[in-house]
C-alpha cells in the first residue's frame, strides 16, 4: 500500500470556493446572502431595511419607514436592475441566471 496522495490539478482559490459551496448545499443560502448584500449596497436604505427574504425570484423587503418605503417604490425598476448588476458583478455569487436572479422586488 502507498502512503501517496493523488495529484490534483491546480485550480484557482475562487473556483474551489464555488465547489465547496456548489458540493456542500449551500449555494443557495449563499447566494441570498449575497442577494442581501447587493441590496444594501444599491438601495441606501440598509438602515431602515427590517427584514429581508428571498425566494422564487422575489426579493421582499420590510422598511421601518413608511416615507422610505414610498419613496424607493417610485424607484423599483432602477433598483431591481441596480441589484441584479451588483449580483453580476459579485465574483462570489455563484449562479447561472443571465438576466439576474432577482425578477420582482416587493417593498412593505
């Protein structure tokens, strides 16, 4: 018996992070995180941002003020492609979706 371990061919860092999550399960999970993020990034309103949920395409968003709410509404379209970008240009986000993997944006 060989005490030898297997030569693997080199990868980069990030590939092997996009298969550990990829092979793990949390891909998706990940995935909202960064769905999240992109959203704080985009909307300016991490602040007054109470509760976030993702599913099916739809990014639901919960704001503790109403005058925000009100005003980022009037916005949805500009936001919902800003976020979709942000996504796209995340080297972390690990998905397939060529037109964004947000695809309506609800504000409460």
């Amino acid at each position: 018996m060989s005490n030898r371990i297997a030569r693997k061919e080199a990868i980069p860092l990030l590939e092997a992070f996009k298969q550990m999550f990829a092979e793990s399960g949390a891909r998706n999970s990940h995935n909202t995180q960064r769905i999240f993020m992109a959203w704080n990034e985009v909307s300016g309103a991490a602040q007054y941002t109470i509760k976030r949920f993702f599913r099916d395409g739809k990014l639901y968003i919960t704001l503790s003020s109403s005058v925000v709410c009100s005003q980022l509404s009037m916005q949805k379209d500009v936001l919902l492609k800003k976020v979709n970008a942000a996504v796209a240009g995340d080297e972390l986000y690990i998905g397939q979706e060529k037109e964004g993997p947000v695809k309506e944006l609800i504000l409460k």
